[in-house]
C-alpha cells in the first residue's frame, strides 16, 4: 500500500540523488520509495548500475592507490620525542610565569611598603620611654608644679616621656593659611643624643627641641587659658650644662612677648619639660636659650575649634 | 559511542602513562597517516600531517567529550592539520607560478614520475576526474570510498550537515561521471 503510494511521488531526479548516496547510507523509507521506482523504471536501473560501478571503482581505485604506501616505522618514536619536547617547554613556560609573577608580587609588596613607609602619618602620641639624664618627679606630680598647673593634662604625657614627635593637625582644625610673610621654621630632623630619630625634631648640635608639622602650632579649645592667651607644652633638650630660658616676640603684629614656664627638677642638662604662652595667634619667634648656646625657630600660632 | 578499552586508554593517556600514548599512537597511525595521504596525496609529508595530528590530539585529549566516536573526532584534528598544509602548499605554488612567469627558467610542477606512472597504471581518468572536484567535494568523495565513512560521520568530520554531505555527493558523482564518459 504504501510502497504503491511512494511510487507515484518519487521523481527521477530524487532516485537519482538517492542513488549517489549509496543504498546502504539511505533511511528505511527511502531505500523503500528508491527500490518501489527502481521496480518500474528501466532507466533509473540502468543509471543505478553506472553509479554502482563508479561508486566501486572509485573505492578501488583508491584502495589500490594507496596502499601502497605505509607511514614511517619511526613515527611512534617521533610523536613520544615531540609530546616530551611539548610537554618540557609547558613545564618551563609554567615555571617561567610563576618567576616572573613571584618576582612581580615581591617587587609590588616592596613598593607598597615603601610607599606606605613614606607617607605614613606622624604618630600623636609618644612612643616611646625616654632616658632622662635627671632625676624627675612622678608624672602624677607634674601638673601640681608651680606654672605648670594651666597646661591640664596636656602635662602628663609630655612630662612622663618621651620624645615629643608633634601631633599631625586634628581632623577638625581649620587651620589659617601661613602667610608667606611669616618664615616658619621646618625641623631640621637633628635628633637629640639618646633619641629615637624622628623627622619632627630640630636642633643645632646644642639645644634641640621638637618642632609642629609644616611649621603650624594647633591650640585647641581647652588650652586657651581665661585671659586669652593662648599655652602648649614644648619640650627641649640640652647638649650644655644649665638652666634653660624661654623668650619670644611676634612678628607680624604687636604684641606682648611670649611667656613660658619651666619647670625644676630635670638637672643641669638633657631632657628640660616646658610650656609656651603665646600672647596671641599669629606668627611668632622662640628662642631658647642656655648659657651662650640659643636655638631659634619661627612658628605660626592659630587656635582650632576641635580637640 | 567508546568502548571501555578505548576509555581507558585515552584515560591512561591523559595522565601521562607513555605506554599507553604508546598504544595510541600505534593503534591509530595507520588511520591517521591514510587520511593524510588521501588529502595531501604525498607520502613524505602525509608522514608529517600525520605526526603533527597525532600530537595536537594527545595535547588536548581533555577536549574530547565522548559525544563523537573517537575516530571521528581524530579524522577532525586530521582533517584540520591537512587543511593547514594544503592552504601553505597552494600558497607556496602561487609563489612559484609568480616567479615562472617573470623568470621563465623554473620548471613546472609536476608529481613524481613513478606517482603519474602508477596512475596512469591504475586509472588516469578516474583520478583526473577526483582531482578536478573542489576540495569540499574530493574529500566528502575520499572519506565515503576510501575511509568509508557514513554520512552522518562526515558532515561531522567536515562540520557540515548530513543534507550538505548528501548534496556534494551527489553532485560530485555526476560531475565525476560526466567526465568519465566515452
């Protein structure tokens, strides 16, 4: 029944093409449209054995051609020595890479140290114990000193210890722009005998003492005393033997000149805790003296709004 | 689509074990150097197709999923390495005719004597007319007759459908036979 129907629908040309493929390649339905044309039409069976015979000769043909030759016996030994060649240079191409990333890594880590190293904040607070070469009271009785009772407990931490790196500006300041008229003075980095090195620190082989950042001194809310004027602690180091004084004047404005306390019991030299008392803001010139010896430096005097 | 042995075997040599890259290489370089050699038509560098597809297939035997028969699959890699050689070689020969027609002096390419000799031996015609197919249709004819793949197999070796197959067999034939008519 079906086989009849295919009959009919099968073209020439569509045997043909069928034909071509070779009978084994063809789906069931169309090896049974192909035999149903090929039953009635002597044409397409004659056509069907040419294509037979070519299709066999071409396989033929080929077959003899070539097999007549054979691939290298040596081929197996050839591909072994190229797979280890490849695999080799993988392992050296791998090995080089992580060098070279290991090397990139350490060269990054370096850098970053550096840099941080470089623009690290300068610490707020003392770090470390300080070797006094005097004889001192207890820290708890340093702001019970005579003049020294305006400065609060700002005293404490500079009396128990240790070199005074000065603070980095408060958050909250808002400082005044250092007028180009008033020459700050920037630390020198000359560190006093028995100190840690620290950049903050200025001297002259003689005096030394510990100097704000950019030449600018904070005074914070608590700090200005009732009539105004304006206290901080200040530290001071001696390479001479004798008492140190204190004076200073401002210089771009009249003004009362600067007051200081100093107080006893630090010997005759090193380390000399004091507090300035600046008049006013503005900017100002200290001079610490002791016997013939004098460090100077200029800084720039602003009150902030924070702590 | 694999038998076990086959899986082990290419499992084996995924990891390495020489031996059985080994097994591989000599199981399959006959397949492999055939197809060669029926697509480049020159021993010596049917040698070194051959060579090159066996290494590339055990660089990326991880590539194989096991979808295709592995020989499929290797014909592939085969396929592509010939395909290489045959675009160098036809560039190469361009080259020379260049140089031919400005000196003159080259001799013309011709194959190895004993090649034409065989030839015309076997089938002079015959092969006149395989070599007178476009590339697409000499090698859906040289996989079918000689390799005897089936339909499905090719169109997967050469990326193409079954349908695209079927249509350049078809008209390869009648090209074929056209030309081998009295």
């Amino acid at each position: 029944m079906s086989s009849t129907k295919v009959e009919h629908t099968l073209s020439h040309e569509q045997a043909c093409y069928y034909l071509h493929l070779g009978q084994d390649q063809l789906a069931a339905t169309e090896q049974v449209e192909l035999d149903s044309h090929l039953a009635n039409c002597p044409d397409c069976r004659r056509y069907a054995g040419e294509v037979a015979a070519l299709q066999t000769r071409l396989a033929e043909a080929m077959r003899l051609y070539y097999k007549t030759y054979q691939p290298s016996p040596d081929i197996n030994r050839q591909v072994q020595a190229r797979l280890r060649r490849k695999i080799r240079s993988r392992q050296l191409w791998r090995l080089t890479n992580s060098v070279m990333a290991a090397a990139v890594l350490l060269i990054l880590v370096v850098a970053l140290g550096w840099l941080a190293w470089r623009i690290r904040p300068l610490p707020n607070t003392p770090v470390a114990n300080i070797t006094l070469t005097a004889p001192v009271p207890a820290a708890d009785d340093w702001s019970a000193l005579p003049g020294l009772a305006i400065f609060g407990d700002q005293v404490g931490p500079l009396l128990t210890g240790t070199p005074p790196p000065r603070p980095s500006p408060a958050p909250t300041a808002t400082p005044n722009p250092i007028p180009a008229s008033c020459p700050v003075t920037l630390p020198n980095g000359n560190t006093p005998p028995g100190e840690q090195p620290s950049p903050t620190y200025h001297g002259n082989g003689l005096l030394w003492t510990a100097l704000w950042p950019d030449g600018l001194v904070l005074i914070p809310p608590q700090m200005v005393q009732p009539d105004g004027t304006l206290s901080m602690k200040w530290g001071w180091w001696r390479g001479v033997n004798g008492p140190l004084t204190i004076t200073g004047r401002r210089l771009d404005a009249p003004a009362s000149p600067l007051d200081a306390v100093i107080p006893d019991g630090y010997g005759d030299t090193g380390f000399q805790a004091g507090g300035l008392i600046f008049p006013t803001e503005g900017c100002w010139e200290v001079t610490g003296q002791v016997g013939d010896s004098t460090l100077t430096f200029v800084t720039w005097v602003v009150k902030t709004s924070g702590n | 689509m694999m038998t076990v042995d086959t899986m082990q075997l290419l499992s084996r040599c995924q990891q390495g074990d020489s031996l059985a890259i080994e097994a591989l290489v000599r199981s399959y370089t006959p397949l492999v150097y055939r197809l060669a050699l029926s697509i480049l038509d020159d021993p010596a560098e049917a040698d070194e197709a051959a060579q090159d597809a066996l290494v590339a297939a055990l660089s990326k035997l991880d590539s194989f999923r096991g979808q295709a028969k592995f020989t499929t699959w290797l014909y592939t890699i085969t396929l592509n390495v010939c395909r290489g050689r045959l675009r160098k070689r036809h560039a190469q020969a361009r080259l020379v005719g260049v140089l031919q027609s400005l000196f003159r002096f080259f001799d013309p390419i011709e194959p190895p004597p004993e090649q034409t000799t065989l030839r015309q031996e076997q089938d002079a015609a015959l092969w006149q007319a395989i070599n007178a197919l476009d590339d697409h249709r000499r090698e859906a004819v040289i996989l079918r007759y000689y390799h005897e793949l089936t339909l499905p197999e090719i169109g997967q070796v050469l990326g193409v459908s079954e349908r695209t197959i079927r249509t350049w067999l078809h008209t390869a034939h009648e090209q074929m036979r056209r030309m081998l008519e009295p």
